[in-house]
C-alpha cells in the first residue's frame, strides 16, 4: 500500500510466457501513467538483455541473476517515484517472491495466455525457433514456468485487448491507493 509519501511510485511486475502480452501492455501503462503525470520506466527483460544483463544467459541461476537485477533497479525507481512497468518472464516462483519482498509497493500482474495462443502469434520467432531445435530453453515450450499463486491481477489476454488489460491494472492500482497523492 502507499504509505502516504507523495514521493512512492510502485512496481507493475508482468510476469508471463513469451508472447503473452507483457511488452504490449506495458506501452498501455506508459501511456496511461504519463497522462496521469507520473514519471514512468519500463524495465523489459529483452531490453534489459542487451544492457545490464548482458552478461546473462538462460540457465535458472542467469535467470534468477536477471530478475534480481531488475527487481534491484525497479526498487531504487519507485523509491523516487517513478511508475515501473516490468514485463520480465520471470519464471520462478522463488525469484518474484523476492522481488516482492525487496519492493515496497509490488503489483503481480500474471499474464496469462495459453501457449497454443503464444505459439501462435509468435511474435518474436522464438517458438518457430525452439520447434526447429535452435532453442532448447525457451519458458513454456522447454523450460519452467510456475504460475503465481496469488498475482494481484490475473489478465486472460484471449478476454480482452490490450487496452482493457492497462484499465484492469490501473484500476486495481486505484483501489490499492497509488494513485490517492
Ligand atoms: N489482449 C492482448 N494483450 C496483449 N497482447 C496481445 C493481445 N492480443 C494479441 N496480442 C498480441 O500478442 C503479441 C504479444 O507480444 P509481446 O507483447 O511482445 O509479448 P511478451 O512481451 O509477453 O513476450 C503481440 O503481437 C500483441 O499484439
Ligand atoms: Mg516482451
């Protein structure tokens, strides 16, 4: 909850298989918090990749590795205010956990879409790609992924677009009081 302080931002942390939806909603919450006249930030694991963690690759201790840099980051933003969107997959139960603890005001945003549907829109190729064998890694095809247990918003991106998603969280982040100041 906000604790008062004008100053709080909070963390948005979108968690999911690829091509569920995170990016996309994401550049919804920016729009929306910009026009609400936050300061904001997206910390996308992909962008994220290139820079901070380039040194990382996708073994469960790089991932883990990965998530607490970015749980690190997105702490050290809403402690200035700043409204963060991080769209990580974030696999393990145990790595969100921590972020949720390190992170005073955490919103768990499962987004959630059947991997038929993500195989689908593929948007990246990563699924064409581990299909093909050039992948043998990849969160819900091939490796991890553990479902939160109790997300503050579940989003069924099958139910509704992009646009509605950013409303489902902005109103929850509402009835939470970060928007009270
Ligand atoms: N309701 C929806 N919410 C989010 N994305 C959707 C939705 N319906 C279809 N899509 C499409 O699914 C794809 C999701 O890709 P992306 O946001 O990059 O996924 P992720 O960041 O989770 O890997 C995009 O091509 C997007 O247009
Ligand atoms: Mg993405």
């Amino acid at each position: 909850m906000n604790n008062g302080n004008s100053n709080n931002g909070f963390v948005v942390w979108l968690t999911g298989l690829p091509g569920t939806g995170k990016s996309t909603i994401s550049a919804e919450l920016t729009k929306i918090f910009q026009e609400k006249g936050f300061c904001t930030e997206t910390m996308d694991g992909d962008e994220i990749r290139k820079g901070l963690s380039a040194d990382l690759g996708f073994t469960k201790e790089d991932r883990q590795e990965h998530a607490r840099r970015v749980a690190f980051v997105s702490k050290l933003l809403a402690r200035n205010g700043v409204a963060v969107n991080v769209a990580l997959i974030s696999p393990y139960r145990s790595f969100r956990e921590h972020a949720r603890n390190e992170i005073e005001n955490f919103v768990e945003v499962y987004v959630k879409t059947p991997l038929e549907v993500c195989m689908e829109r593929d948007p990246k190729g990563l699924y064409a790609k581990a299909q093909q064998g050039e992948i043998t890694d990849l969160t819900g095809y091939q490796d991890t992924y553990e479902e939160p247990l109790n997300p503050e918003v579940v989003i069924d991106t099958c139910d509704t677009t992009p646009e509605g998603a950013a409303e489902t969280i902005v109103s929850k982040l509402d009835e939470l009081g970060y928007f009270s100041n």
